[in-house]
C-alpha cells in the first residue's frame, strides 16, 4: 500500500515545541509502516501558514494524488492543524 504524507511547518516556534519537519516525518512515517503502508511519498511545506489550502507543496501533493488517484492508499498528517485550520479552506 502506498501513501502520501504532508508535513507543515510555519515558525521557529513550532521547531522548538516539537513541530519540526523531520520530527514529523519521523512519526508519520512510523505510523504509515505500522498500518501496513510499504510505500510512501513525503511532501515538505516550509514557512507557510495554514489559513487557507492554497499552499504550493499541498497543491502540489493534490494535483499527484488526483493524477495517480488508483496508487495512493492513504494521505497521513501529523494533526488536523497541519494541513488545515478550517477558517478559509
């Protein structure tokens, strides 16, 4: 199985408390060979704010899935807020 993992960070406040891109894909990635998921593609968003969904890194990661829909199992995300928080998507 394969998925699509999208990591996001904004701040420098966010690398300190925890938040950084390789903290986050370290414990996507462990989840994703926890579920059973052999095969994953990691897209990197730096210093974007979630406000919205027009972010380059997620566009580009939608734009793949919509292109490769039959091969992509799965789109794993640290949390909620790193993807989106719901004001203006």
């Amino acid at each position: 199985m394969k998925a699509a993992i999208y990591v996001r960070v904004s701040t420098e406040e966010q690398k300190k408390k925890g938040y950084s891109i390789d903290a986050q894909i370290d414990r996507c990635i462990e989840f994703a060979k926890r579920e059973g998921y052999d095969d994953v593609i990691v897209f990197k968003e730096e210093g974007k704010s979630a406000k919205n969904l027009h972010r380059p890194v997620l566009q580009d990661m939608l734009n793949h899935i919509k292109k490769h829909y039959k091969e992509i199992d799965a789109i794993i995300f640290w949390k909620w807020d790193r993807l989106s928080r719901g004001e203006d998507a």
